[in-house]
C-alpha cells in the first residue's frame, strides 16, 4: 500500500449564530466558546450573529449565509430542545437540500457518554443546502465542547483521515 500523502490544512470560513431570547454579547457563553475553538483550529470567523427564537428569523438568516459566498459552514447554538420556544431544528430543516443523518447519530454517542439519557433531550442536526455545511448545536457550553471537540474538529480539517468534510466541499455543488 502506499504511504498517504500528508496535506496542507484549509481554513474554513465559518459563520456562527446563536439562537436566544435572552442572550446578547456580554452573556453568549456557548457561542464564545465555539468562536474560540474555530479561532484556535486556524479556521476564520465569518461572521457572528444572534437571532431570537424565531423561526423564520433563522431561516432567513440562515438563507443569507448560504447565500454568501464568503461563508462555507454554519454552526449554530441553542434551540435545539423540546420547548415550545425551540424551533432551530425546524429551521435548519427547511433549508436544507439533504441532511447529514450520522451528525446527530455521533452528537448522541458523545453526549451519552456525559450526561447519559438526558442526550434525547437535544435535537442537534446538520445538513448541507447550497454548497454550505449547516450544523446545530444545544446551546450549553458543554454540548458546544461536545460538538466542536468530538466531530466538527476533525471533520472540518482536511488533514483528517480517513475521510473529511472540507475534502468534499468543491463537490458540494454538482
């Protein structure tokens, strides 16, 4: 077998929303800590926003990212519970072009492993629409390390092997 070629990592250009009614920029504690490990991987901080529970406010938010050449992935945080008020899920959904069933598949391995059966409480997705990754989050702290830490990390650089997201992102399109 030959020996793999090592590659060059890619920044990523990544835009992060955090969705609540009652955080703003002096108390965004999980956006905070997703915008530090992106920063901390090498990858750039597109853009930074905070919408209100709402779903249309995050659909058309997240419609003007994907429209945004200048933006590869989305990383939202919060609103992805079972409230009346979180409607993030729905969202990201109507946006999508196809989902990425094993995201949430791995989130709830990792999250069992920390906070046992309370994981079934989330509803952390992804998807892809337009050529952009989407990705949501819970918006605790911790299921932000869980996501970053555990899948995002790695699938976004494209050193990682045997197979990434950033790999496939020229294919994206066809």
């Amino acid at each position: 077998m030959p020996p793999i070629e090592p590659r060059e990592f890619v920044a990523v250009r990544i835009a992060l929303m955090t969705v609540s009614d009652t955080r703003d920029e002096t108390n965004d504690t999980s956006g905070d800590t997703l915008a530090a490990r992106i920063a901390d991987a090498g990858h750039f901080l597109a853009a930074r926003t905070i919408v209100t529970d709402d779903r249309a406010k995050i659909a058309a938010q997240l419609r003007r990212w994907i429209d945004d050449p200048g933006i590869d992935v989305v990383i939202s945080t919060g609103g992805t519970g079972l409230t009346g008020r979180d409607v993030t899920v729905e969202a990201f959904k109507s946006v999508f072009e196809k989902e990425i069933d094993g995201f949430s598949a791995i989130f709830h391995r990792i999250s069992f492993e920390k906070i046992g059966t309370s994981t079934i409480q989330s509803r952390a997705c992804a998807g892809v629409a337009k050529g952009t990754y989407l990705f949501a989050l819970p918006g605790s702290p911790g299921a932000v390390k869980d996501g970053w830490d555990g899948i995002l990390k790695a699938q976004l650089d494209i050193r990682h092997r045997p197979c990434n997201f950033v790999e496939i992102m020229p294919r994206l399109r066809e």
